[in-house]
C-alpha cells in the first residue's frame, strides 16, 4: 500500500465505502463523526475540524500499491512533539480490500512513520469492543492493551467496552517500503 494525503479528489471513494453500511459499521470506525448517508459536506466539516485542533492531525487515503486504487482512510492525530506520542484515529479498509493483509500494512506505515519518520516513542488507539476483528490485527500489528474503558460507548441500546492499546518504539518492528509522504 501506499498513502496520500486526504484531499476532495477522496471524497467520492470514501463515500462510495460507506454504501450498504449499516450505522453500527460506521459507529464501529468513526464513532459519532458521521451519519449515514455520508455526503460531501460532513466530509468538508471533517477537514476543517481536524485542522482547529490544538495538536496537528493528518488525514490520509490508503492506496492499493499496484493498482492505485483507493482503498480506505486513516487518521493520524495528537501528533505530540513534547510527549513524542500520537494516536490513530478513523481506521478503515473498505470491505472489498479487507482479509488481504491491507490492515497489518497499514500499522507498519504507521509505525513507520511515528516512530522512524518523526522520532516519537508512542503510538496509541482505541478499538471497540464489537470490533473484534480489528482488535485481533492491531495486537497482531505489536500494540498492546493498556486498559479497557468498561461499558464507556453506548450506541443501538447497547454499551461498549474502548480498549486502549498501544505499541512503543522499543518494542516496534517493521517491514521494507514503509514511508509515508
């Protein structure tokens, strides 16, 4: 995979994503941020947000190497030069590209990219606890769990458990090609 930097040239692809996805699936990625259907201006309100926050945000589009293709989003967020940390957000690989390895890639962009790129010593996120998917790849991936949010999500009449994992630079490990622009 390769990753560019999130643009309207993107909005189209990520909108198509959500097509057939059901609240759950998107609360599961994006929490509250979106409501389906997604359109053009919740993603215009998304971007500006990201660039009011007190710490940098960087939004990126995940690309197929090979092909090009677009094929899902990440978030990188609280990037912390004083506490040398920061934190994936909005995690996603549409359905179609997932179970190819996309994911586990992804983190070692990630990885890569906090760590090597910008010198940091901490990388964190949340995953919900209806997201066991997700949960298996990122401690695949090296994270950790550092704790568990109990019951701290409600949504459809439920409460979900966040977890926190994280993974940090002595303990990170990566592959060839990992740069992110």
């Amino acid at each position: 995979i390769t990753l560019k930097q999130f643009d309207e040239s993107d909005y189209a692809a990520f909108i198509e994503w959500q097509q057939g996805t059901t609240e759950k699936d998107l609360f599961s990625f994006m929490g509250r941020t979106f409501t389906l259907p997604i359109t053009q201006g919740q993603l215009v309100r998304y971007v500006e947000e990201t660039r009011q926050k007190a710490l940098p945000v960087k939004l990126y589009t995940v690309l197929e190497q090979k092909t090009g293709e677009k094929i899902g989003h990440i978030q990188v967020a609280d990037i912390d030069y004083l506490n040398q940390s920061a934190f994936l957000n909005r995690i996603f690989i549409r359905s179609e590209s997932r179970g190819k390895g996309y994911g586990l890639q992804l983190m070692d962009k990630m990885k890569h990219y906090v760590f090597k790129d910008l010198g940091f010593h901490r990388l964190s996120l949340y995953v919900l606890s209806n997201n066991p998917g997700a949960y298996r790849m990122y401690k695949k991936a090296g994270f950790k769990e550092e704790g568990v949010m109990r019951e701290s999500r409600f949504f459809d009449g439920e409460y979900l458990d966040l977890h926190l994992m994280s993974v940090l630079s002595n303990e990170a490990s990566f592959t060839a090609s990992t740069e992110v622009e």
